[in-house]
C-alpha cells in the first residue's frame, strides 16, 4: 500500500514539475514548433525542435510495419543520438506519447542505428493523424528480434516526451 | 586369440540383423525433426507478436472519442479560444490516428479482415469521416460544427463499441485457438518424444543384448580355441596347418618333436614343401603328394599316406600321414596335415617279416629234409623188405619166428607206404605239376577201380552199390591218375571202415557255364562214421595220425592228405559227412573238359611217362597181375594197359590160384612176398593144375640175387623182374614168349626209373641235382680209377657200393643192378670185374645221367 501511494505521490510530483517547467520554455523556442521535450538526469528540460532534429546525423531505416500498408522508409535521428544530446548514456528513459502512454526502455537496448526517431514518411514529415510527428521506429523487417509485442509496444507514436528515469 | 574376421562376421550379422530397429529410429528422428521444426515455426509465431497490442488499440479508440466527446462538450461551454481549438483538434487527430491504424488491421490482419465489411465498423467509418470533414474546417467555422460533431460522436458511440466487443471477441477466439494448436502441437511433441525415447530403449536392451551375446560367443569361442589348443598341444600326433601358399598357420608340439623344427623355423621357411619334403627321396608317395600340393588339388583323398619326410638333422624319418584340406575364412585352402611317426611301427613290421621269412625257410628246409630223408630211406627199406623176403624164403622158420618175421615185413611195408605217402604229400605241396591232361572214359574208369577194390570190400563182407547215370557215360580230358588215387583213397578207406555194409559210389556230371564239367564223386559207407569233432582235421596230414580212424586199420593218415591236396590242384573240392557209428560219405568234385570219344581207340587213353617213351606195340595177351600192395599193383597194370594188355589184377596168392585156375593166362607177373600165399607157394600151385598151368610166370621182387632165382625157378617162376618195374623192362617179355633168360647183361646202364628220376626232378631244385650229379661222376670216376689202379677187395666192394647208393637214389637202376652184382661177386668170390667192360659201361652212364638228371637246356652244360 505504502508503495502505491509513494507512487502517486511521484506522479502528483511529476506533473507538477512539467508545469513549472513549461511555464519556463523561453518563447524564442516556443515560436519554432517544439516537436520534443527531454529531461535529463539531472532534471534539466531539453526541448527539440524539427530544425534540432533535422540537425542531427539521419538514419533511415526502410521497413513495413503493422500499423501500415506498404514499405515506408522511415527517417530521422537514432534515439541514442537525442539521448545523448541531453546527456542519457545509461539507464533507463520514459518515452510518452501524445495520448498520455508511457513506456519505459533500457538505454542500453538501443544502438546508434535504431531505434530512430522518425520524424519523416518517405522524406516527407508526418502529422499526428499518421502517428506523426515523431515516431520511435525500428527496422521490423529485419528480423525477427523485431517483431516481439516489446518492440512493438516500443515503437511509440506521437512522442511528445522524453525523460531519464531516476535510478 | 579371436580372430578378427569372425568379430567382423558377427558385427555384420548384428547390423543386418538390426536394420528394421536403425530405420524405424531414423524415420522416428526424421518425424521428430520435422515436428521439432513446425514446433520452432509456432513458438516463432507465438514469439512474433502479429499485432500491436490490437484489444489495447480497439479499447484505446473508444476512449479516444470519448476524450474528443469531452473536448467538444467543453467547447460549447463557452466561447472556444485558440487552446481550446488546437485541443479539440488534437484530440480529433488522436483519435483519427487510431480508427486509421485500426483500419489497417482489419484490412491487413488475419483475425479482423473478416470484419472489413461488418456494417458497424463500416459506420465507424464513415461516421469518422464525416467527423473529420466537420472538423477539417477554418476556426470561425468550427464553433458552428459543434452541435454536429457532438450529434457524429453520439451516433458514432453505437457502433464503434459494437466493433470493439465484436473485435475483442475474435481477437480472444483467436488467442485460444492459437493456445489450443499450441497444446496439442506439445502433445504431439511429447508423444513422439516418448515414442522414441522407447524406441531408443528397446534398441539399446537389443544392443545390449547382442553385446552380451557377442561377448557370450566370445567366451564360447575362446574356450574352443583353448580347447583345441589343449588337444593339438596333447595330441601323440603332429599336427601342421599350412596354408597352400606354405604359410605355416600351427604346429603342434608333437610335430615339432617328430621334424624336429620349432615352429618359428617352419613360418620362417620359404618353402615348406622342400623342408619336409623334398624332391629327391625317391618314394614315389612323397612325389604323389608333393604334385598334388603344388598342383593346388582341393584333396579329398581318404585314409593314410605312408612317406618319409625329411627332419631338421637331414635325417629321414618314415610317417603316416593323414591329410585333410578346408578353407579359411578367406576362402584360401587350408591343409591340415597329421603326421604319425611309424619307425617304430616299420622296424618291427620289418623285424616281423624277417622272422616270418626265416621261418619259412626253416620250414621249407624242414620239409625238404623229409623229403630227401625220406627217399633216401626208401633204398635201404627196399633192401629190409628184400632181406626178410630172403629170410623167409631161405630159412626154416618156427611158427614164432614166423610170427616175428610177419610182423618184421609188416611194419617195413608200412614204413615204405608211409614213406612213398610222405613223398607223394610233398611232391602236391611243392610245385610240381600234377600228370598231363588225358582222355578217359568216367564210367569205365570209375567201374574198374570199383572192381579193383572189390576184393578188399569182400573181405569185410561189404557190397559195393554203383550209382552210374547215363550222362557218366562220357570221355573227359582230366588228370586220370590223380582222379583215380584220390578214388581209390576214399573206396579204399569205405571199404576198410565198414564191415557187412553197403559202399554206394554214385558219380554225377554237372556242366559248368564255363565249359568244362564238373565230375562229383560221392561215397557213401554204413561203417563206423567218425565223431563230427574230427570232421574238421581228417584232411589235415599228419592231423590224424593219432586219431581212430586211421589207426583201425593199418594206414599212414596221409592218404587223406593227399587226396585233399590232389583234389585241390585238380581245381576240385572234398568234403566228408558223417555221423559216429552211422556212416560216412565222402564227395570231391574235378573239374573237367568233356572231349570226344577216341572212335578207334579200343583202350584208355595212354599214360603220359608211357607217351614219353615211343615204344613199339606187342601182341595182345591175358595177364595176371599178382600184387599185394595195391600202388605197385596200379603201376604195373597201368603201364601194361598201355602196352595194350589185357589185365586181370589178384591182390594176394589164393585170389591168383583161384582165378588162374579158372582163366588162362599168358603172363603172370607175381610178387613173391605176399601174406598169406607167398609167390612161390601160389606159382606152384598154379602149376600144379588149372587153365594157367602153363602160364609164363615172372617173379616180381625188390632184391633180384642169383641164388633167389634158382629158388624161384624151383617154385615155378620162370623169370625175376626186379622192383621198380619199368615199361622197357616190360616189353620183352611181352614181345617173346621166350624172352631171354633174365640175366646180367640184361641190365643196362641206361636204365633208369622213371618214377624215382621224376620224384627226384620235382622234389630238388636244379642245384641240388646238379651236386647230386656230381656225386655219382665222383664216384663213378673214382670206381673205375680204382679198377685202373687194380684195386681189388673189400675196398673195391666199398667203392662199388657207394656207386650203386648213389645211382639208386639217383633212379640210374640199371647201372645200380650192375653195380649190384659186381658188389656180391667181390663179396663173394673176390672176381674184380673187367676194366674194359666197366670203362664201356661208365662211358655210356656218363653221358646218360646229366640228360635223365639235369632238366631240359641245362643237360649240355657239364656233359
């Protein structure tokens, strides 16, 4: 019981800093669309924008999902890579969606080639009527390492968060 | 020590054996792999998940609505400002996102694209979009939307939850009929699993199985080996496996003893054949049985080979060999040799037929001895018989003395038949041939002997019963003397044996298939019989000299003998029957040619030492043959027959008064010592009155002194014709009525006896003769040089006598008659004889006696 309760306490905590921390985004970058908020260990909130990410090394991973019909080459920035800019090499990180879902995954599951943050459909970016913007997407043709209910219920649609779970 | 090619044969058999077990365990695996592989497609199935988390997604959308149903209610609330409408649209993307991927499963994922065309999720649809087209709208529009998108949401609430129910319940169908598969795919699995895991046992329990069985035949196998190892190393034989390439497989200890080589030395030799073997011993078994070695001969021959092998000394030894030949398990042949060291065996097989030998030759000396014993004791039997033949002629005797003198003349004749018995047995036993082949008329033949024994039958009140068939009636080409001694033996014995019985002689011709005829004489007597112990010897000379049979009347025991052996070189058979006190019946059979009769030829056919002689033919004559001893009777009546007499025979005195009483004869020869009636008692009363009164009557004696002759002369006998007769000295007094007065001269030196010369020729081999020769020229030579040197005397008669010895036993009688009177004259009245005449006589002697001697070819040699 004790633990639920340290539990919801975490959370009720954990709202309440995204507000104050929203409360803090420096309009220059609220301008420019925020595709992406980070949180690193430390605590400290790292947003990202379409440009930010354009930025950053482009890992296209060319596959078929189960959401889609057809081969899509899917593109963006490797996740590891984002991670890194906000200084998560190790541990675990909670990715959220549009939607308020969560799930949680082991940094060092990830390699510098997937998962990738795809934030374009065939070179075109995506809207979150298509699970857009961003996309956390893995080569699921690739193998069969690819197509487990974990990685599917790693690839999340519309990520709007980021954050390093405390250890 | 296994052999490795029988592990390697058991294995096979095992494997082959086995094979029904390795394929049922190969397709067992072969299934189990192919389960094992639609078990891993399965798991991957199962470890792939197909869909996202697609209950969670169908759930999620109808919140989604609901959220977006919340959102569009907080907008009517109030006047909608630019967060409100970007949430608003967000919350529309949300959950327009979500129908779009639901959209794609059911058309992509197995389990929903059968709800493609379900009407409700096809209202979702079409209720979104026309949501989306509402929504899709420039803001100042949008406020306007509102009571719309409120009314879609509502009537989009229906369905949506519809699909989801319907959506969650295939999904969940699914999920069971996976797990479903799942399990019975594990069943699967697992049956065949302990399928095989069975199979696996009962195969291992069958190698296991096989294994202890294998391992059993081991121990067998090994425990024959170990046996057979145990055998050979035993065994008194040796024994030698080679292959036929020489390879020498096994020797046996004892092998090794008898060659001598060790084993290492026989497998390292190259040529085995050779070292045990070899070429150049010369016997012709060793040679035999190297060629069929080296020849490759699968031998099957039985039995033992007798052959000297050589030893590792070089030494040869004799074996006996016993060879069988195999394969092996290569198929090469394999010969097993056996070899039996025999010198011990031949050194005394040979010591054996040494000793046989020498006991042969001491028996054939032996018999050689009693041959020429008994010849040489012939002579001075003659002279006993003569001298007591004097005695009682010569002296008055008391009726004692008389009765001495008998039993004295008795016992010499006995001895002398005894002797000529003796003589007779080794001249059938050695290889003398019997007499030529003559022609003769069986049933005369057999009628006259029968008559001839009649006499003697008489005397013991016994008739003599003929059995003569018609097919007897025949003229056969056969031995006649020995037919007829071996008759007479047997007529002879019947008649002596039985007293006031009846002598059945029945006589048969059997053709034979291979020509001839077989002649078989039976004769049956009522006498004694003899016991049927004794049955089996009575043919055995000598056997029965001891026994009864013989000894009841007077007789050697040969005569039984002889007849067996004569019968016997006829080609014949004897044989007796009988029973003690019942009778007896004798048989022998002779085979014989059947010839044609003579068709001029009044007489039997003549006899063979007669056809020797050609000798011209006198008047025919009635004689009286007057003889005791029925052998001399036989010859002296055979060589008148063949003279072509007409012969009447007596065998005592009062018989030849009787009959010469009632018959006229010409000629009577009479012996004169007879029981009885002497010779000169019967010739005076046959003088005395009677048809023959004027017969010519000729003594017949052993001893021919002048002073007999006058005393005959007195008695009524014209003449003296001295034993052994002979057919020349037969011929004069046939050819005369008067022949000259029996004197000196009359013997010549030529003169010989057949008989004796014929005995001698058979009896001693062509050596012996030779140095018999020899004597007799010694003595003759030394006689006349004494007579040359003017000897005289007692030492003169001594040569005299030695000469005439010799040229008696020699059978030179004619010289030994002149010899005779030459001794008696010295004795006598000291006269020395004329060197003149004896140096004629010893001339012509001389060249007489190596042609009477020597046999044919060897005569000329030393003349």
């Amino acid at each position: 019981m004790r633990a639920i309760w340290g539990a919801a306490v975490a959370r009720v905590l954990g709202a309440l800093c995204v507000l104050i921390a929203l409360g803090a985004v420096p309009a220059q970058a609220v301008d420019a669309e925020i595709l992406l908020r980070l949180r690193g260990p430390d605590g400290k909130e790292v947003v990202q924008t379409r440009e930010m990410l354009d930025a950053l090394p482009e890992v296209r991973i060319r596959t078929s999902t189960i959401w889609t019909e057809g081969e899509i080459e899917f593109s963006g920035p490797a996740l590891l890579t984002v991670l890194k800019e906000v200084g998560i090499t190790s541990g675990r990180v909670r990715l959220a969606a549009l939607n308020d879902y969560v799930i949680e995954l082991n940094v060092a599951d990830m390699t510098d080639d997937y998962p990738i943050l795809a934030i374009r459909r065939d070179g075109k970016s995506f809207g979150v009527r298509d699970n857009g913007p961003i996309w956390v997407i893995y080569p699921y043709d690739a193998g069969a390492m690819f197509a487990t209910e974990r990685i599917y219920a790693s690839s999340v649609w519309q990520l709007v968060r980021i954050e390093a779970v405390a250890p | 020590m296994i052999d490795p090619d029988w592990v390697e044969r058991q294995l096979q058999r095992i494997v082959t054996r086995g094979w029904p077990v390795l394929v049922i365990a190969v397709i067992g695996l072969g299934v189990l792999g192919i389960v094992g592989y639609h078990f891993t497609a399965r798991l991957e199935d199962i470890r792939i998940a197909q869909s996202d988390n697609t209950t969670w997604l169908i759930a999620q959308s109808e919140v989604e609505a609901l959220k977006l149903a919340e959102k569009v209610i907080v907008a009517r609330q109030g006047p909608m400002g630019a967060a409100q409408v970007a949430d608003l649209r967000q919350a529309f993307d949300l959950f327009y996102s979500r129908i779009n991927v639901i959209n794609t499963h059911v058309n992509q994922s197995p389990i929903l694209t059968p709800m493609a065309g379900d009407p409700a999720w096809r209202a979702v649809v079409q209720r979104t979009e026309r949501l989306r087209a509402l929504i899709d709208v420039p803001n100042r529009d949008l406020t306007a939307d509102l009571p719309d998108i409120r009314a879609e949401l509502v009537l989009l609430r229906g369905p949506l939850r519809e699909f989801a129910l319907e959506a969650l319940s295939r999904l969940v169908d699914a999920a069971t009929a996976r797990r479903e598969t799942l399990a019975r795919l594990w069943l699967r699995s697992a049956t065949l699993a302990v399928t095989l895991i069975v199979m696996l046992l009962v195969l291992s329990w069958g190698m296991l199985h096989l294994a202890r069985r294998l391992r059993q035949r081991h121990h067998e196998v090994e425990r024959a080996q170990s046996n057979l190892e145990q055998t050979l190393a035993s065994s008194l034989d040796g024994v030698i496996v080679v292959r036929q390439d020489g390879t020498v497989l096994r020797v046996n200890p004892a092998a090794e003893a008898i060659l001598g080589y060790t084993l290492e030395e026989l497998q390292q030799s190259r040529d085995l054949l050779s070292l045990l073997l070899p070429e150049g011993t010369g016997d012709p078994a060793t040679h035999a049985l190297r060629s069929m070695i080296l020849s490759g001969a699968d031998s099957r021959k039985e039995g033992r080979i007798y052959l000297s092998a050589q030893r590792r000394d070089g030494s040869s030894i004799p074996v006996e060999l016993a060879l069988a030949s195999d394969r092996d398990a290569d198929g090469r042949l394999i010969y097993f040799a056996f070899l039996r060291d025999i010198s011990d065996r031949v050194s005394y097989e040979a010591t054996l037929r040494e000793a046989r030998d020498s006991a042969l030759q001491a028996a054939e000396a032996k018999a050689r001895f009693l041959a020429v014993m008994s010849h040489e004791m012939r002579t001075p039997l003659n002279g006993l018989i003569a001298a007591l033949d004097l005695l009682r002629e010569t002296t008055r005797l008391s009726a004692r003395q008389a009765r001495f003198l008998a039993v004295a003349e008795a016992s010499a004749a006995l001895a002398l038949d005894q002797i000529n018995d003796v003589l007779e047995l080794t001249r059938l036993e050695g290889d003398a041939a019997l007499e030529d082949l003559s022609d003769f008329n069986l049933c005369a033949t057999v009628r006259e002997m029968a008559e001839q024994v009649s006499p003697l039958a008489a005397r013991q009140k016994n008739k003599i019963s003929l059995d003569l068939p018609p097919e007897a009636n025949c003229w056969l080409q056969g031995h006649r003397r020995s037919f007829l001694r071996v008759l007479l033996n047997l007529l002879g014995n019947a008649a002596k044996f039985t007293t006031g019985g009846t002598i059945t002689l029945s006589v048969h011709v059997l053709d034979q298939p291979d020509g001839l005829s077989l002649v078989r004489v039976e004769i049956s007597d009522t006498g004694i019989g003899i016991a049927s112990e004794k049955l089996s010897t009575i043919f055995e000379p000598f056997e029965t000299l001891d026994n009864g049979y013989d000894r009841v009347a007077e007789g050697t025991g040969l005569g039984l003998g002889i007849a067996r052996r004569t019968v016997e070189r006829m080609g014949g058979a004897i044989g007796v029957d009988s029973r003690l006190g019942e009778g007896s019946t004798f048989w022998f059979t002779a085979p014989m040619a059947r010839v044609a009769p003579p068709g001029a030829k009044p007489d039997d056919a003549p006899d063979t030492e007669a056809a020797a002689a050609p000798t011209p033919q006198p008047p025919v004559q009635e004689i009286l043959i007057v003889e005791d001893n029925p052998t001399n009777r036989i010859v002296l009546r055979e060589m008148l027959r063949h003279l072509g007499q007409t012969v009447v025979e007596a065998s005592n005195g009062s018989e030849a008064v009787e009959l010469a009483r009632h018959r006229r004869f010409d000629l009577i020869f009479m012996d004169v010592s007879m029981p009885e009636i002497d010779g000169v008692t019967a010739s005076r009363q046959i003088r005395a009155g009677g048809q023959s009164a004027q017969a010519w009557i000729v003594a017949l004696t052993a001893h021919g002194l002048p002073e007999d002759l006058e005393r005959f002369r007195r008695g009524g006998l014209t003449e003296i014709l001295q034993k052994p007769v002979t057919i020349a000295q037969l011929v004069p007094y046939l050819t005369a009525q008067t022949p000259e007065p029996a004197g000196d001269d009359r013997a010549m030196p030529a003169d010989f006896d057949v008989v004796v010369v014929g005995e001698l020729r058979a009896l001693l081999p062509a050596a012996q003769m030779r140095q018999l020769l020899d004597g007799i020229l010694a003595e003759g030579d030394g006689f006349i040089a004494a007579l040359e040197a003017g000897e005289s005397g007692p030492a003169l008669a001594d040569r005299a006598h030695r000469l005439r010895g010799a040229a008696s036993i020699a059978g030179a009688a004619g010289l030994a008659a002149l010899l005779e009177k030459v001794e008696s004259e010295l004795q006598e009245k000291g006269v020395v004889p004329s060197l003149v005449e004896w140096r004629e006589i010893w001339g012509k002697a001389r060249e007489v006696l190596p042609l009477r001697l020597l046999p044919e070819g060897e005569n000329t040699t030393k003349a």
